[in-house]
C-alpha cells in the first residue's frame, strides 16, 4: 500500500473519531493556599505558623451522551501545601463520586459533601473560601452524612434548586442512616437558602440570605442543632442539645480590592474576622485576616483565639 493512501486512510479514521472523543473531557484542577500567620491562644503564648488552607487537587470529567444525557464524575485529594500529604484520612476524602444527569436533573452516588452545607456556611464565607483560621468556627457541621451517598439534584425551576441525599449506614455498629436536603432561590440580587441534616442521633437545620447591593454583599445565616456524642467540625466529640449559631458578613468591593467584615455568634462563643483581599487576577488572590475567636466548642481552639495571617491563594 502506498504511502499516501495510509495518510489517507488514517486521516478519514481520526475524522470519525473525532465526534466521539470531542463528547468526553476530563480536567485536572486544584488550589494551592498558604498563608503565615501570628496566633495567640489562651495559654498566652504567641507563634508564628504557616497554615494550610484547604489546598487540594482533583480530577472531574463529562461525557455527554446526547439527548440532554451526560455522565460525570468527581474525584477530590486534600492535601498539606508545604509538603503534599494527605490533609484527610483518605485520599479521594474531599469527594469521590459519580453522576447521571439530563432534563430530569441529577442522580449521583459516592462520598460528597452536603449541600446543607454549601447552602447555608459556605454560601456566605466570602473571604477565603470559608477556610482556614479565618473559617466559620461555629457553624455545626455535619460529616456524618457525606460518605456512602445517593443523592438527587433537581433542575434549576425558575430560580428554585435543591438536592436531597441519604446515606447508608452499610451495617456499622453505632451508625444510623443520614439525611441532608439544601435549597436554593435566587431572584435577581436576591439569594436565599435552607438545610436540614438528620443522623438518628443528631440534626441540624439553618436558613440563609444573602443580597447584592451593587458593590456591597450582605449575607446572614441561622442555625439550630441538636448534636448527642457525635463528631462536630474539627472531629472532636462532644454532646450539645439545643445549639443556635448565627452570622452576618459583609463584603464591599473596589475594584480588584475586597473588604469583609464578619461577626458570628452561638451558643458557646463568638468569632470575627476583618479581612482585605485583593484579586491579583481571576485565579489568584492576595489576603490579609485578623481573626477573634472565642470558642469552646473545639477542643484544639478552646478558650480565647486569635490570628493574624497573611496568605496567598491560587486556583488552577
């Protein structure tokens, strides 16, 4: 066969291939942030640390079936930014998950976070993405319905969305069946939110606004929960009956610069943060936090708390 017709032959192959490949993508994407910061805690004592602030690297792909189908997954690794180890007990523990979705909305299975949580702490944690010391200290998270999902995203409804997932206990001694449901409604500047989380021995219910003013964001949530000897954020247990947390925060936009302003409030302490943030571009971010927390519910922050940190923030 002469050369030019295996050109030939190989080109008409790659063009009938090429629709086939063009339905599928996988994206490898991430954020590296660190900051140094001056904390004192109640001993007193005052040190200079370098933090990680919930660095991370992930996988996330979508093929699309036609007819409004697709497939996708999500595989997410947390990860210390100085040095690389894992900053969860499992690899994929950020997320891990797969998911089938159309006009109908979404099906999806695995280990991902609730979205009693998104719409509620993390909807309104403008500054720094919710993490690091900076963090919502307060809000009452619930990791006890993460992993061992199935979920359901509804479509977007004239403004209205919402997800509701159950976990499986799978057998565990002491492990109850988990429930989460987060909504959302946006109407123009308006944005509200709702979560409910139930464990058997612990729930959690909160609602959220939030309002876009031109250049100043408002956004404000409420919580009550009910936690009897489970795990709260930081993995400590602990038993609180009847917990409230509430917070309010601000942020006012100059151009590339951000301003925030926050003060939460619960049942056992209170936390606030006054931040300047300043976009670099799209992707990165320089900041600077000084963080109060007065906060018995943690035992690695117990008592009186505060930080001063510097950080930079880049998302690829």
């Amino acid at each position: 066969m002469k050369p030019t017709t295996l050109s030939a032959l190989a080109l008409a192959a790659a063009a009938v291939a090429a629709p086939a490949f063009a339905q599928s993508s996988v994206t490898l994407y991430g954020r590296m942030n660190t900051s140094v910061e001056n904390e004192k805690t109640n001993s007193g004592a005052r040190v200079w640390k370098m933090r990680n602030n919930a660095s991370r690297l992930g996988f996330k792909g979508v093929e699309d079936m036609g007819g409004g189908l697709k497939a996708s997954f999500n595989i997410e690794h947390g990860l210390n930014s100085d040095d690389g180890r894992a900053s969860q007990s499992g690899f994929w523990d950020r997320e891990s998950w797969v998911q089938l979705g159309g006009s109908f909305g979404a099906i999806r299975l695995g280990n991902f976070t609730p979205e009693s949580y998104f719409a509620i702490a993390d909807y309104i944690g403008m500054h720094n993405h919710d993490t690091g010391t900076s963090a919502d200290n307060l809000y009452a998270f619930t990791p006890w319905v993460k992993k061992n999902k199935v979920g359901y995203f509804t479509p977007n409804l004239g403004g209205f969305n919402a997800s509701f997932s159950v976990n499986a206990g799978e057998g565990a001694a002491g492990v109850k069946r988990g429930y989460d449901v987060g909504a959302y409604y946006q109407a123009g500047p308006l944005h509200l939110g709702f979560g409910w989380s139930d464990s058997g021995n612990s729930d959690q219910m909160a609602v959220r606004a939030l309002y876009e003013l031109g250049a100043l964001t408002l956004g404000a949530y409420y919580q009550t929960a009910d936690n009897a000897g489970t795990e709260d954020y930081a993995g400590v247990a602990r038993s609180f009956k009847n917990y409230k947390s509430a917070r309010v925060a601000a942020m006012y936009t100059m151009g590339a610069s951000e301003l925030h302003a926050v003060f939460g409030k619960a049942t056992n302490g209170d936390q606030w943060v006054l931040a300047y943030n300043y976009n670099i571009s799209k992707r990165t971010k320089m900041y600077l936090s000084y963080t109060d927390l007065d906060n018995f519910k943690q035992a690695a922050r117990a008592g009186e708390y505060s930080s001063l940190a510097m950080g930079v923030r880049h998302n690829f």
